[in-house]
C-alpha cells in the first residue's frame, strides 16, 4: 500500500535548510497496522503529512496505492486526500463543531462531498462506541469521546488508509487502551491500513510492527511474533516489554546500509571509523583496529 525508498525532505527556511527525511526506506502492506515511532525532530510528522498529502516530498519516491506522490499534480491530490487519506491528529478535536451533534459532525464532510450516508455515519459512531451519544451536541462530550468523533469522522469518506499523528497523545492510558482497540477493530472489520505515529512506545505492544526512525531514517524494526488469537478470533496484545511479542530487526536498506545506535557507538568509542569482520555466520563490528602494532 505505502512504499518510500530514498525519501528526502528538506525545508528550506531563510538562511537556512533541515533535512528532516534524508533517504527514508519504508514499505507497509495493504491492510496492516502499524506505528512509527522515534524520538522529538527524527522526522515523524513530516513522513506523514508526505504521505497525507499535506506536504510535498524533496526527492526519492513515495507511492501510496496506484499514486506517485512526487508527481501527482495539484488536482489530482485534492482527489487523492478526499479518497484515499483518512486523518487524525492529537488535538481533533479542536476541528470539531461543538453546537452540532456527533452524529451531525460525521455528517458534515459526507454533505461537502455531496456522498450523505446517514447509516454508514450512525454504522460508524457505534464503531468507535458512540452509538447512545451519537445525538448529544459535541460540548457535551468528553475529550476522549470528541477524540473518538473524531476518528468516525476521518473515516467518514471510506479512506483506504487512516494516518494518526500522536493520536492518544492527550487522553488518560484507559481512553488510549479503547482508541487503540477502536483502531484495531477497524482494522479487521474494515481491512483499512493504519499507521500511527508516536513517541510513545507503550502503544507499541498494541500494532503488528514497528518501525523506529532515527535522524531521518528508519533504524529499526519490531515485528510481532506470536499474536495471540482466542478461539473468537480475538487477538489478545500483550504490552510491549511484557511477554516477548516484538522481535527486533535493523534495517538494512538497497544499498547495505544499517543505522548503529549512538549508545553502542558511544560504548565503543567509535567515531568515524569502525573495523568490521565476518565469521561466516556473523558481521563483527568493533572500535577500530590501530594500523601500527
Ligand atoms: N515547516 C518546517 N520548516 C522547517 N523545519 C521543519 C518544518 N517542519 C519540521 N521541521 C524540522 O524537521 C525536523 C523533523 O520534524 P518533525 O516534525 O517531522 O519531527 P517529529 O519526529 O514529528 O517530532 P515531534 O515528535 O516533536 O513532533 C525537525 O528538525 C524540525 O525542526
């Protein structure tokens, strides 16, 4: 569904240029939900709004489903946004309408774009759980029942794909829980792709995979192992860090190139050099060899 490889994206201010993305290799598959997670300034939301079409990629390739998002022309991703791009954000809520009713809320982008479907905007409230409040007006709701007006309204245009920045970022860890099992359930009912982006490494226990980005670069990779599946078909998701769930991986891009993490390097003491060796079965890398002696 999403695939970037050598992603760049520098902005350019006055005097000066930040490479936020700096040659980004990513692939999600149709269907899969995931999160990105890294550190504050290692390049999160610019890789989404790449992806959501709110920003413009500098250079490499990002195609998501049939559309080349280097090319695509202005007309075309107003199209691209109103049908593939379902979004939420941390702080939705603030988008919302508060003397409408949630349902009305939902409503409302399904009226802009002449597609009004009052059962599919009532199937979705009672998705994120909304069902006995769906008529009350938004101010009468909690932050975390806004949240989730919010996530039936990103999904109000039947997106392919729902990208969440930080979107338990403001709600206590009980309304994150239910998000997150929200999300999950949209993601088998409705098959739709999800990839949320977060620094909080908690919700990792909560996705299939994981990958860490670092600098601009994706770094590493957590995989799910063992899912495990009752006899319902529910998947019971252990926390991160609590039962092995997630086996790491580094990535290794096209070209052989790998990310070393800085407390490691630091560790050894290595700079700007390293020596590597290769047993046959393992790729040694340690502080590098002195030359004399
Ligand atoms: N519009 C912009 N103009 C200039 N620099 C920007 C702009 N947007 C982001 N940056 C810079 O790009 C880098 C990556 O920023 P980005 O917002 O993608 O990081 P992030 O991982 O989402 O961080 P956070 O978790 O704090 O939101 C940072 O150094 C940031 O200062």
């Amino acid at each position: 569904m999403i695939s970037c490889e050598g992603l760049v994206k520098i902005y350019k201010t006055e005097d000066l240029e930040v490479v936020a993305l700096q040659g980004l290799n990513l692939n999600v598959r149709e269907g899969e939900m995931m999160a990105i997670i890294g550190n504050s300034g290692s390049g999160k939301s610019t890789l989404l709004n790449i992806l959501g079409g709110l920003d413009r990629p500098s250079a490499g390739s990002v195609h998501v489903g049939p559309w080349d998002l280097l090319k695509i022309t202005d007309e075309q991703l107003v199209e691209y946004k109103r049908d593939t791009v379902g979004f939420i954000w941390q702080n939705n809520a603030r988008n919302l309408l508060p003397y409408l009713s949630a349902l009305e809320n939902v409503e409302m982008p399904m009226m802009l774009s002449s597609k009004l479907d009052r059962a599919y905007a009532k199937q979705l409230l009672e998705w994120v759980g909304l069902k006995e409040r769906m008529h009350n007006k938004l101010h009468q709701l909690s932050g975390g029942e806004q949240q989730r007006v919010a996530i039936a309204i990103s999904l109000s245009n039947r997106p392919k794909m729902l990208l969440a920045d930080e979107p338990t970022g403001s709600v206590d860890s009980r309304t994150s829980d239910m998000i997150m099992d929200i999300f999950r359930k949209l993601n088998r009912e409705i098959g739709i792709t999800i990839v949320i982006v977060t620094h909080d490494l908690s919700l990792a226990g909560k996705v299939d995979r994981v990958v860490a980005i670092r600098d601009g670069l994706t770094s590493t990779e957590f995989i799910k192992r063992n899912p495990n599946i009752d006899a319902d078909g529910n998947i019971s998701l252990s926390q991160h860090g609590k039962g092995e769930v997630h086996e790491e991986y580094v990535v290794v891009d096209r070209v052989g190139r790998l990310q070393i993490p800085k407390s490691y390097l630091t560790a050894l003491q290595i700079t700007d050099k390293a020596s590597m060796e290769f047993d046959g079965e393992r790729i040694i890398i340690s502080s590098p060899k002195s030359l004399e002696g």
